[in-house]
C-alpha cells in the first residue's frame, strides 16, 4: 500500500462502491508490439520500499481493481483509466538507478495495485524488459488472486514471488469482504502450488469481519494443503486511508471499527502456526 515516500499519487473516480467486481480492460496490443511501448496505468511508485517482498524494492502501485474490499486503504486506485498513463520502458528507466540498492539487499520490483492482474500485457512485457535490461532483477506480483485466470504461464515464469492476499477463508464472509467470490483465489493458489512458484500469504484481521476463529482456520487450513507458501503476514487492520474516502466523496464502510488488540493478533497466528505455517 502507498505510504509516506510514494513519489507520485492521483486521485479520481468519486462513485460508491459498486455490489458486484467491476472488470475493465487495458489497451489491446498484438503479440508483436515492442514490450518497451506496452503502456499502462499507475497510480505511484515508491523507490525504497522494504515490506512488499524481500530487500529493498521499487514497488510500482498500479491503477484500477475489481474488487471493493471494505478495508481498502486506497479507493483513488479503483478506477484503471483515472490512474497516469506510461510505458514499460519509462519505467525500467526509473528503477534503473535504483539497481544498485535492490541487488545489494536482495530486493528487487514488486507490482502492486491497485490488482496488476487487471493489466496483464502491461505486465508481462514490463517483467520480461526488467529482467531483459537489468540483469535478472527479482520480481514479485502482489495479487489478490481474484484475476489469476489472467497470469498467463510465462508470466509466472518471469515472476520470482507472488504476495497473495486471501481475504477470508469462507465464501460468505469473502463476499461480504470484497463484493467478488473466493473461488478463484482458491484455484489461483493451487495452480501457483502446482507449477512451484513461492508465495508469501498476507491477511488482513478485522475485529467482526475477518477475525472469526472458523474463517482464520479456514484460511490456515487451506494455505496447509499447498506446497510453496514460505510466510504468512497477518496484517492488522487499520484506518488510515479513511481521509481518501472523505475526498472521494465517499462514507468509509468501516467507520469506528478498532484495530485489533495485540491479543487478538497473537491468537490468530497461533491458529497458522497450528498447521506448521511460518508466521509473520
């Protein structure tokens, strides 16, 4: 999520979120298009990120989602076209002086969102470019996995982490959540098992949302059955993204919600380390 070093940040769309996922589409290229002129949307870039995926990172926050998670920290990316339009090779061109802090930490770039998977040319030609022109760099995909029919195989190939947000554990309470289904979160994170590719869990806790024991231990019990989770970072709730609601023009859904207390943190981490999760 964007914080305080985000080097770019726009805002746009004013609507309440929608009841169902709103899907729209990026700019069609044939298969022979240079990738350096693949253009997409952003919505910022952070340069010394160090919590989305390992080492020090540029993260590139891309604009547009389907889904309208009731928690969603930053409603000024819903909407894909409202973000600012780019290239591929503009932005190999910003992580390149940056080259030099992510491979003596072993970081790399992360695309975030936003969902990146609702621009999946953009990014496939922007990791083939990263590591074609700057020798290999680590790349990590942070997804909510909604949109995994969209990850083509090689673009799986080309990523070297997926950061998967699983938002609940039980279909009613996803629903609830993000106004989409889990299933095809669930399918995502078994195909990624299958074909061998790391993954890092995150789920957010909220008090009376996400936090009921049934829902935590539905999540842990899944997240068990697969073969490449390497964490799970349990994320506490927070409000701090409320303001952007306000200039928006929109009611923040969760208003007086609390964070979780430390209590309630602790207890669900017991409930992943259970099934011999490695918890964060």
């Amino acid at each position: 999520m964007p914080d305080n070093r985000t080097r770019v940040l726009l805002t746009g769309g004013g609507s309440p979120p929608p009841q169902q996922p709103v899907v729209e589409h990026e700019d069609h290229y044939d298969q022979d298009h240079p990738d350096v002129d693949v253009s997409g949307y952003m919505h910022s870039a952070e340069t010394t990120g160090t919590v989305n995926g390992p080492g020090v990172r540029y993260t590139l926050y891309m604009s547009g989602c389907p889904l309208r998670c009731l928690y969603c920290h930053n409603p000024d990316t819903w909407q894909m076209r409202m973000g600012n339009k780019t290239t591929v090779q503009k932005i190999v061109d910003d992580i390149a002086p940056f080259r030099p802090f992510t491979e003596a930490t072993g970081g790399g770039l992360t695309c975030s969102g936003g969902e990146p998977l609702l621009q999946p040319r953009f990014l496939l030609s922007l990791f083939r470019e990263v590591k074609r022109q700057l020798g290999g760099m680590h790349t990590t995909l942070d997804t909510s996995g909604f949109l995994g029919a969209n990850a083509s195989d090689e673009l799986l190939d080309l990523t070297d982490l997926v950061l998967l947000d699983v938002k609940s554990g039980l279909a009613d309470t996803y629903r609830k959540v993000t106004s989409a289904e889990l299933q095809p979160t669930l399918e995502f994170g078994r195909r990624l098992s299958r074909r061998g590719n790391p993954m890092w869990i995150r789920y957010v806790l909220v008090p009376g949302l996400t936090d009921a024991v049934e829902n935590v231990g539905a999540v842990a019990d899944y997240l068990s059955e697969l073969q490449t989770v390497e964490r799970v970072e349990i994320l506490p709730y927070h409000s701090l993204g409320d303001h952007k609601y306000a200039a928006l023009g929109l009611a923040y859904p969760l208003q007086g919600v609390p964070a979780p207390t430390p209590e309630q943190v602790a207890a669900a981490r017991q409930i992943f380390r259970d099934r011999g999760l490695t918890v964060f």
